[in-house]
C-alpha cells in the first residue's frame, strides 16, 4: 500500500530570538548543528528550514524581547515597536521563549490585537499547550474614538462570550519555576509539546469561530472536521496523563485585563515602559493572578481533514528559536506521515517518497 501524507504546510515564518546557539542545543534542539555553535539562532535557523522545505517564506530577527523586570537595553523602545508591527502583521503567535517574563508584552499585544496566540511551555517531565481567548469586546461596535473604545471595553469578547485566558490568567509560570539550569525536560517531552502547539493552531484556524471557539473538554462530542478545540491541555509524563482545562480571563491578569490594555491605549509604550522598568508596577496594577483546576483526558482524532490553503497562507510568528521553537517550526512547514504500510518489497519506495516530501 502506498503510504499516504498529510501537510499542515504552514509557508509564511516569522522567528525571533535574541540568543546564540550554543553546544547544548545542538544536543537538545532539533535543527541546529555542531557548525551553528556561536552564531545567532535567527540566522543559524533560517538555512536549516529551507533545507527541509525550500518553498518556505521565513525571515528571521535578531531580537530580545522586552520583558518586565529585564535590565532595559538602549534599543528597548525600538524593540517594542518592532514587536508591535510583527504581531499586528501576523495572523498567529507562538509564544516559545525560556522565560515567563518575556511572554508578556507579546499576550498583552495579542490580546490588544485579537491575533490568536499559543502558549507552550516545558516543565522538568510535564508541559502545558493552550490557546490564549480572543482579546476584550467594546460594549457598541464601529468607535473610532480611542477613549470611548476604553470606557467601553468589555470582560467579554466580541461574540458577547466570557473571554477565555491567556497564559498569565492563572498559574503556568510554575512550570517554569520547576525548571532550572540543572534540570532539562525529559527526553521527548519537547516534540510532544510541539506537535500539541501546532494541532492547537491548525485546529483553531479551521473552526468557524476561530479565537471566539469556546473551549472542548475531553469526552464532548464534536461536529468540527478536526476535532476537539481545548483551552488548554496539561500533561505529564510520568503520569502518563493528559488533562483539558479551561479557564476564563481573569479581572486581574497583568497581560490581558481590562484595566492593562486600558492602560496601554491609553498611554502606549509609556505604560509599557513603566511595567519593564518597575519590578511592582503591574502587580500594584492589577493584584495577583487566580488559581485553575485540571479536569480528565483528551481522545486525540486519528486523522485530520484540513484546509491547505489556509495553512498556506497562515503568517505564523514564533517568539523563540530555541528547544520549542525548532521543533514548532518544523512541525509546522513539513509533513507528516498519517498512515504507512510497511512491506518488505515497498521499503525502498517508502524510503524514497519520505525523502521527496519531508516526511519523517
Ligand atoms: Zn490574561
């Protein structure tokens, strides 16, 4: 039998990062090589996916993100527009970065643009995988004026739905306080996580309500083509389970609330500056973030119908060239094997077709 292929054939990549490639993640990070060590991730990952996909659009940018609490570097500002104008350009973030901190600003601008954004996020043997919810309604449609579109924002989102999270809603930075530099995820853990990313995205962009998707729990029945759309989904390897979890914005969350995007309309990267420059400022702000509850296992489909010309066309933005970020990126442009058939007299031909299609 032949085997037969699927594509997310995702074209358009976007990846930013601030770091270089060092011994470490050549052993750790899916793309990179022993030649890479020293130079810059944007520019040491850019040749390796074309290498696996020539037909991919990817730019790459040198770049720290700007993060609260981060010494303030002389380029900050221009840092921050730039952030400004990739995320208003692309249609999905992936936030990818080692550190907790430097998702702020992104969620916060996604939140303020209504892009939809994934969270993935690696503990020591357990992981986290969620879409942030859309970005808050305004109470009456069609205001131009900046200040009534302030006064008028809305706990809810544009369909009139309570909003779903975003990842500093509730308590996923204690994923990443289990992560020192002594320990480093399980073996495996990373690909997991990517593979999860990536379905997250490819699911939400063939549902018909998009960022506004209500969140599936495990066990619902569902007439979408791909399958259940979670919030969040919550693993652990050495439990071998996998959790869904939704949980709503929350009144107080330092990225995505009412009162912070207020705030950063109303004064722009003043205010921004202020919450990078003021270890307390966000938290004076706004107080502490709540607490969520996991819930019970999620049945993955067998195989995914998809529409390739929206994953074509999908300006995908990963915030990361790091562990996460080599694996997203190539599971998100390259294929994938549904189903194969191994015979003894095709073994060639197999090996032959997964050479020609990036199959793996
Ligand atoms: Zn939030």
């Amino acid at each position: 039998m032949e085997p037969k292929f699927q594509t997310w054939g995702v074209r358009k990549l976007t990846v930013v990062d601030g770091g270089h490639v060092s011994m470490p993640d050549v052993l750790k990070q899916s793309l990179y090589v022993d030649d890479d060590c020293g130079v810059p991730r944007a520019t040491a990952i850019v040749p390796h996916l074309k290498e696996r996909c020539p037909a991919v659009d990817v730019e790459a940018i040198q770049m720290e993100i700007p993060a609260p609490g981060n010494p303030v570097s002389p380029s900050v500002l221009d840092d921050c527009e730039r952030l400004q104008t990739l995320v208003a350009s692309s249609d999905v973030v992936f936030l990818l970065t080692d550190t907790w901190e430097s998702r702020w600003f992104p969620t916060l601008l996604c939140a303020n643009e209504n892009k939809m954004a994934i969270t993935a996020a690696l503990g020591h043997d357990s992981y986290l995988v969620m879409r942030h919810g859309a970005g808050p309604g305004t109470r009456s449609g069609n205001m131009d004026d900046v200040i009534a579109q302030i006064q008028n924002l809305s706990t809810e989102d544009a369909l009139g739905r309570q909003r779903l999270g975003c990842c500093f809603c509730n308590d996923t930075a204690s994923l990443f306080n289990s992560i020192s530099d002594e320990t480093v995820a399980l073996p495996g853990l990373t690909s997991i996580v990517s593979g999860k990313a990536v379905e997250l995205f490819a699911r939400m962009l063939h549902h018909p309500e998009g960022i506004h998707a209500p969140g599936d729990m495990a066990g619902m029945d569902t007439e979408h083509q791909l399958g259940l759309l979670p919030h969040q989904m919550r693993g652990s390897l050495p439990r071998c389970d996998l959790s869904t979890v939704i949980s709503n914005s929350s009144n107080d969350c330092t990225a995505c609330s009412n009162i912070v995007l207020s705030e950063y309309r109303r004064e722009g990267l003043n205010f921004v500056m202020q919450a990078i420059n003021q270890p307390t400022y966000l938290k004076d702000l706004t107080g502490i973030s709540n607490l969520i509850k996991s819930d019970t296992c999620l049945k993955l489909p067998a195989s995914f119908p998809v529409n390739s010309g929206k994953l074509s066309s999908a300006r995908c933005l990963l915030l990361g060239a790091g562990t996460l970020g080599c694996d997203v990126a190539r599971i998100l442009m390259v294929s994938f094997m549904v189903r194969a058939t191994f015979m003894l007299n095709y073994r060639h031909r197999l090996t032959e077709h997964l050479v020609n299609h990036g199959g793996y």
